[in-house]
C-alpha cells in the first residue's frame, strides 16, 4: 500500500524502498539463519514479483520452491546460475529498481559459499549486464 501511494505522489525512489523492505521482511519471515541464505530468499522475492507484474497477478515461483525443499536454498541458486539460459530477466528486476537481487550478484557477493562454476557463470552474466544498454538510455546519434 506503501509502495502505491508514495509512486502516485511522484516518489519512485521511496517505492522502490519499500519494495526492498518488503523483501527483507519477507525473507526473515522464512528464518534464513545466515546473510547469504537471506539474500538468495530476498532473490525468490524478487523473481516472484516480476512473475508478478507480468502476469498481472499474484505468482509464485513455484519450481524455484521445489527446487528450495529438494536442495536448500543454497543448492537451489547454485543450480539455477548453473543453467544455460539467465536465471531472472535482468532487465524488469533493474526496471523495478531490484537489480541487487539477482542470483548472479548473490553469487558474486558470496564466492567463498558457491561452486568455482556457479561463481565464473554468474560473473560472466554480471559483465553481460554491464555492457547491455539502459533501459531507455538512447543510442548516441551520429555526428
């Protein structure tokens, strides 16, 4: 309600706030017992509203919780950074001001904790980003 309110008012910076409280909050409330399994939690936050938001109602990532109960949460995003294919669209998580919580960065941001492949794949998608245009940043025009 928070997050409406303060977009309708013109401040989309104390939205994205609260979305980020809102995920932390959501991820204490599943009783992650360390930094790193509360960051991949607050990730599956993240990830379910995108799913969210592009369909236009409330959606759970479904698979990712399997996954979650079947090898924890750190196996979980070890596997899904493992993948061939982006694990979240980069993209709609930056255009919702939650680019942080991607699994790549969680992965960047704890080496030590993941496989030697998880890590190099996850860097090798963060460069990825990096070099990919804004969202609506304009292509410089020809002089």
């Amino acid at each position: 309600m928070f997050e409406k309110n303060v977009t309708e008012r013109g401040r989309p910076d104390l939205a994205v706030a609260a979305r980020k409280r809102a995920l932390e909050l959501r991820a204490e409330q599943y009783g992650a017992t360390t930094e790193v399994e509360k960051e991949c939690l607050e990730a599956v936050y993240a990830y379910e509203r995108v799913l969210s938001a592009k369909n236009g109602k409330n959606t759970r990532a479904s698979r990712t919780w399997q996954m979650i109960e079947r090898h924890g949460i750190i196996g979980a995003v070890e596997r899904a950074v493992n993948r061939d294919t982006e694990t979240i669209g980069f993209t709609e998580l930056l255009n919702m001001g939650l680019e942080d919580y991607a699994f790549e960065l969680v992965v960047v941001r704890h080496p030590d904790l993941f496989s030697a492949e998880a890590v190099q794949h996850s860097q090798a998608r963060v460069e990825e980003w990096k070099n990919r245009p804004q969202p609506g940043s304009q292509p410089d025009a020809a002089q």
